[in-house]
C-alpha cells in the first residue's frame, strides 16, 4: 500500500485470513455485509476515522444499517460527515448482526487507486464569521506522543511566523499548550477546529488530525512528511490520491526538517505576489 498497490495488499490478507480461524471477537472475515445492521468501530486514531468516514455513503448504501462507533471526542463531529447517521461511543448498547474495525473499509470495498473514493468536501462545518484582511493561515506543529518524530518544534516556525501579509491560526489544541503572540489561537474541541479549519485559506501541518480534516473539507493544506512517512502518503509524489486539496513536504533525510520548512516558506512567500 505504501507503493500504490493495493490489489497485491488484499490479496495477501485474504490468504492470511484464509490461514486463520475465525476472530473469536466476530470481527470482520471476509463476509458480505449486504442487508446486515453492521457497526464500525473506530479504534485507530482520529485522523483515520477522519480519512475512513469517505466510505459512509457505499456502507449505508450496501448494509440495512450502520452505526458508527467512535472515541467520546469525536461524537460531536462524527455526524458531520456524508452518510454518518448513527453514531455511539464506548459502552452504549447497540444491536448488530456484523463489526468491521473502520481502517478495514478500503479492504472491505477492494479499494485500488484507479477506483479510489475521492471524496471531496464529505465534511459539513460551519464557516465562523471572520473579518478577512490578509489570507488565514492554521499552524500545526505536533503531533500525537505515540510517534514523536512526526513533530517540529514551534520555534522551527519563527521565520514563518514573521511572513508578512498573513494572519496565523494556532490551531494546536491538545495538550500541547505552546503558543507564539503572533498567532490567533482556535476554540478547544474537534467541531470548532473543524469549523476554525473551514475558515482558512491554508492549513501548514504536521502528520496528524488537522491534515485529514483539511482534506475532508477541501481546504488548502501543507502537510510536513517524516522521512519514512505513513503508508497513507506514499512514496515519492508531493499529491495525495486520498486528499486532491493537500501538498506534501517531505524530510529528503531522516530527522532533518530544514529543507521541508524551507520550501513552505519559499512557497508561501509566493502566495503574497
């Protein structure tokens, strides 16, 4: 998958599922889930839930029922996307006849890149009212404690910062509490970053949840890559296939972000010609 090639992928875990017995959890085996009231349970991080929900019109179009299972933050946004219409959390009941974990779905529809679901704008948020002088650029410098190297910090933006002719957004959040005076600083929770997001003209991002959200909303986003990036972003191309409105910039030496960060800058003083 890291290479584009997902057909060889699901070939590959229908022969390990093949060489399993059936998950003693019921999760999802290869079955059809036509006419099944299925859940989804999203047990990955936000960002995955985020890039995933784009199957929600072809799962409730296939099964009799889909409830979508999610981490309490997200219960707020969850309904906000295309085809979400039932949404729990940890421990509430909910009667289902199949499960699939949601990073299953692109094996579950035997997604290919030819066939892929672009799905653009699949993300419903509020625009907030905001008086627009200059272009409204969001900063995202960290992300998640799991993976660290994903991260930049703050200070590597200074320059960035000192770009005239643009607004910046902290759009941060979490318990990263780091901020720089010369930036507006976004309301807590994932509805108001959602809607903080669909209020900009560009989001400048790490790895991580505020990437996902600008390409569901179809905003314009930089996403910083590490050098061995995540399978999602593939390899050697500066586009997404998943995102048409993201640009990736990647680390050409593992660790080293000086040349990535200096691209963005290059490139967003030619935003101001």
């Amino acid at each position: 998958m890291l290479a584009g090639e997902f057909e060889p992928a699901w070939q590959a875990s229908d022969r390990i599922r093949a060489g399993h017995t059936p998950d003693p959890h019921r999760f999802w085996s290869g079955e059809s889930l036509a006419g099944k009231d299925v859940i989804v349970r999203s047990l990955h991080g936000l960002g995955d839930a985020v890039q995933m929900f784009r199957y929600a019109p072809q799962l409730k179009a296939l099964a009799r029922s889909v409830t979508w299972q999610v981490p309490p933050n997200l219960l707020g946004l969850a309904p906000c996307f295309d085809g979400v219409d039932q949404v729990i959390t940890w421990e509430q009941p909910c009667v289902w006849e199949a499960q699939v974990e949601i990073t299953e779905l692109p094996y579950l529809f035997r997604t290919t890149l030819a066939h892929l679901p672009i799905a653009t704008r699949y993300l419903s948020a509020p625009v907030p009212p905001v008086q627009r002088s200059k272009p409204r650029v969001g900063l995202v410098w960290a992300a998640g404690e799991w993976n660290k190297g994903r991260s930049i910090p703050l200070a590597a933006f200074d320059s960035l910062l000192s770009t005239a002719g643009f607004d910046f957004v902290n759009l941060q959040g979490g318990t990263n509490h780091e901020t720089d005076r010369r930036m507006e600083v976004a309301e807590p929770g994932l509805p108001a970053l959602a809607a903080a997001i669909a209020g900009l003209d560009l989001v400048i991002t790490v790895d991580t949840l505020a990437a996902h959200l600008a390409g569901a909303l179809q905003i314009s986003a930089w996403v910083l890559l590490e050098h061995a990036a995540d399978w999602r972003w593939m390899t050697d191309r500066e586009d997404s296939p998943w995102y048409p409105s993201l640009r990736l910039f990647r680390q050409t030496r593992p660790g080293d972000w000086s040349q990535p960060l200096a691209s963005i800058h290059q490139t967003l003083g030619t935003l101001r010609r």
